[in-house]
C-alpha cells in the first residue's frame, strides 16, 4: 500500500473485524486502470496513475452486518488531488450550471419547505449544515428562505464558491464547534 491511502482494519459501518475480501486488484491494471482513464478523461486533465501505484483496490465484506466497502481509501493529500485537479472545477462547475434544469432547483426548494416545516420554526432561525455541499444549490435556497446556513465539503474550489455565495464554510475540524437543526447529505454517503 501506498502513502496515498489508508487501510481500514474494521468495518466502517458496525466496527466489526470479521471481513471477508471479495475482490481486490492493483488500481493500476485493468480492469481499473482502464476504467479509471475513461471516467475522469473529460472532467479534466485525468488521474496520475503513479500516485496510484503500490495501492489496491479491495472490496471487503463484513461478516456481521453485510456492508460492502472500500478497504483502502484516499488520504486528504489525494482527496485534494481528486476533487481539485484531477476533476477540474471549471470544467464540473460549468457541467453542473448547463445540465441543472428548473425542476432541479424547485425540488430543492421543495425539499427546504418541507424540512423548515417539520422543524416548525420560523426560517430565519433555523441553522442548516450542508455536509458534501459541491457547489453549494441547496444551501442557496435554503439562504433564499431566510435561513442561516453552513456548508462543508473536501475540495477547497467549493468552500471557496461557498465564501463568495454568503454560505458559511465550516471546515471538519470545526463541526463540533456548532449545532445544526438540520443537516443536509446529499449524494454523501455512498463515498464513505
């Protein structure tokens, strides 16, 4: 293993150490090799396949709750790599802008109704956390509503974007430092 990935011991999920491997091959030969030179081929300038080497792509399956996941993982040093080079923000932000139709932002705003209605109080005093906010969609229109609303994610371009969009940055270290009525993670989850 590189020193561009950590190595989970236990389950993320139940902390259990009975695993079982299911797959596991060298990030630098096929089959995903190959397939990671065609998904990040036209986001930007691709993936450098030398930070990659000596690392292996292991699916693990835990023996006492069923989860499925990643035994080597990115590091912070190549998380940053990933979110801020290799997939290149320009180019995402400006994918992200064409494709999101009106239906898009009036779920949004539907889903936000719906939250600041359940939680009963009124928007502007209601703290919403964007946890894995990209480019920051939900926490515009939750700001929209009145609300005070923080957001967090791993690449630097999109706590910059929420800076310059009004969005509080609250940086990892610093989550436990607040309280949130409400925290929003979408498209979150399936990464970890």
């Amino acid at each position: 293993m590189n020193n561009f990935f950590k190595r989970r011991s236990f389950c993320p999920g139940c902390r259990s150490n009975k695993i079982h491997t299911l797959k596991a091959c060298s990030f630098t030969e096929s089959p995903i090799k190959e397939y990671l030179l065609a998904l990040y081929k036209d986001i930007g300038p691709g993936i450098s396949l030398e930070l990659l080497d000596g690392s292996e792509f292991i699916l693990d399956e835990c023996r006492s709750c069923g989860l499925v996941y990643q035994n080597q993982v990115p590091n912070e040093f190549l998380l940053t790599k990933l979110y801020d080079e290799w997939i290149d923000p320009t180019i995402v932000h400006e994918m992200y802008k064409k494709n999101r139709s009106a239906n898009y932002f009036l779920r949004l705003a539907q889903e936000t109704t719906r939250v600041i209605e359940y939680l009963d109080k009124p928007p502007a005093s209601v703290s919403f956390l964007d946890f894995g906010m990209g480019w920051g969609n939900w926490c515009m229109i939750a700001k929209g509503f009145g609300c005070d609303v923080y957001g967090t994610d791993l690449a630097h371009s999109r706590m910059d974007q929420a800076r310059e969009l009004g969005i509080k940055p609250v940086f990892w270290e610093d989550l436990g430092n607040h309280k949130f009525d409400f925290i929003n993670a979408e498209q979150v989850f399936e990464h970890l």
